[in-house]
C-alpha cells in the first residue's frame, strides 16, 4: 500500500459487500466455519474503515486490496455545479451582480444574525463588541463572484458558515483570541464565488466553517437510515440462507 493514510479513510457500503463476497467464498469453499463467518459477517458491517475491512481478510486468500480513495467531487451537471453530496448548486442563479446586498451587521452587547435567503454586498463589514454575529450564507445570493467580508469583533464573537463549493481564504489577526478557519485551500466549484474573511479579533473570536444545509442534513440522515434498515434485513435474509445452504450439505454429506 502506497498511501499511509489510506486505512484510515473511512469505507462505503460497497467496500463492505465486497469483502462480504469474499467472505462467503470462504464458507463455502471451507476455510471458515459457520461461527467464524457470523463473527467476521459483523465485523465487516460495523467497520468504518478501509484498514478495518482489510484485517477482516487478511487470511484470506481472495482478499483483494482495498481500493483507491474517491473524489468527492463529480463533474458538473447542467444548469449547476454537483457538490459533493450529489445535490445541485445553481451558482449563476445566485450570482445577482444587479443586487446590491446586506452590507454591514452591528452587534454591541447584543447580537446579529444574517441566514437564510439573503443576499451579501461585495463588501459585508461585521462589527462585534461584547456582543455576537452569524453570517450564514448557505441559502444566501452573493452580489459579485468575490465577497469580502470584513469582521472587528472585541471582546466578541463572529461565525461565518459557507456553504460547499465555495472557495474560501482567510486574512484576519488574532490578539489574545482566535482568527480560525480550516477551510483556506479547498479548492471552489466551477462558477461558485469565492469568499475572503479579514479583520481583526481582540479578546474575541472569529470561525469560519462549511455545513450542508439543514434541509440536506435531514435528507442524508434519512436516506441512511432507510438504507440500514435494509441492510439488516439482507444480512439476516444472507445468514438464514447461508446456515440453510451449510445444513443442506452436511445432510447430504
């Protein structure tokens, strides 16, 4: 294995039906008993990783190598870009360079908060003194491809949420608090805008993050839910067949 890290990365459910073939070749080839197999058939469904699955075969003669890591990101559909959940972002549907946009939000000792469907100036000042501020542009429109977003927050807080797609840089200066992000250097979508943080926070904090919006969350939370669900009923339909199969032979035998 050339890549260290790649053990480590997390597995799909194809990966785990692969090792599950291998695994019933080797019931029925005799190498594992019906015990040994029930033992590694959960293992497999509850591994989480590629290093994981491959322990599961390591004795095994069919065990393959574990595939190469895929992109997250897909090629572009019509009429949007595909993130990398599969759901499609209309980026030139949210580029309104004939808007002008919010452009400033105020939170002294109090708050503000932007989200939703909203549009963002080219220039979006946030200022932040013992108070707090969330700019939540995962639904928003952006007035130009690049927005900057300039944020003064003492003895305060601001939280700047992107949506995926978006590239990302961050400019600002911590003194005695924190300028944090940890998305710099992930590369945009074709035609997303681009999004520049700068500022200043003393005593105070600035993060900026990536989320899928909420109404996504729910719908990928749901579909694996459906998803183990029937995973459990193949796996106890697979054991019931395969004990059927193993009696069978041993009545035969």
């Amino acid at each position: 294995m050339t890549d260290e890290r790649l053990p480590q990365l997390r597995a799909s459910d194809a990966d785990r039906e692969r090792v599950v073939e291998i695994l019933r070749d080797a019931l029925a080839e005799g190498r594992l008993d019906m015990a040994e197999f029930d033992e590694r058939f959960d293992a497999t469904y509850k591994a989480r990783t590629y290093g994981e699955l491959e322990r599961i075969t390591a004795d095994l003669p069919a065990a393959a190598p574990a595939p190469a890591p895929l992109s997250l990101r897909k090629e572009p559909a019509a009429g949007g870009a595909v993130g990398a959940v599969g759901a499609v972002t209309a980026w030139p549907e949210r580029i309104r360079p004939d808007v002008q946009g919010s452009t400033s939000g105020v939170g002294i000792m109090g708050g503000f908060e932007r989200k939703g469907r909203w549009t963002i100036g080219r220039r979006f000042t946030a200022i932040c003194c013992m108070g707090g501020g969330e700019l939540d542009l995962r639904e928003a429109n952006f007035a130009a491809p690049e927005i900057e977003i300039s944020v003064w927050a003492l003895m305060g807080g601001v939280n700047v949420i992107v949506p995926l797609g978006v590239e990302v840089e961050t400019r600002g200066l911590g003194i005695m608090g924190g300028f944090d992000s940890q998305e710099d250097g992930t590369p945009g979508e074709p035609g997303a805008p681009r999004v520049i943080v700068t500022g200043l926070a003393l005593m105070g904090g600035v993060g900026v993050e990536r989320k899928l919006p909420k109404e996504e969350r729910l719908r990928l939370k749901a579909e694996r839910r459906e998803e183990q669900l029937r995973l459990r009923g193949e796996r106890r339909e697979e054991r019931r067949r395969l004990r059927d199969e193993r009696r069978g032979r041993r009545e035969l035998e």
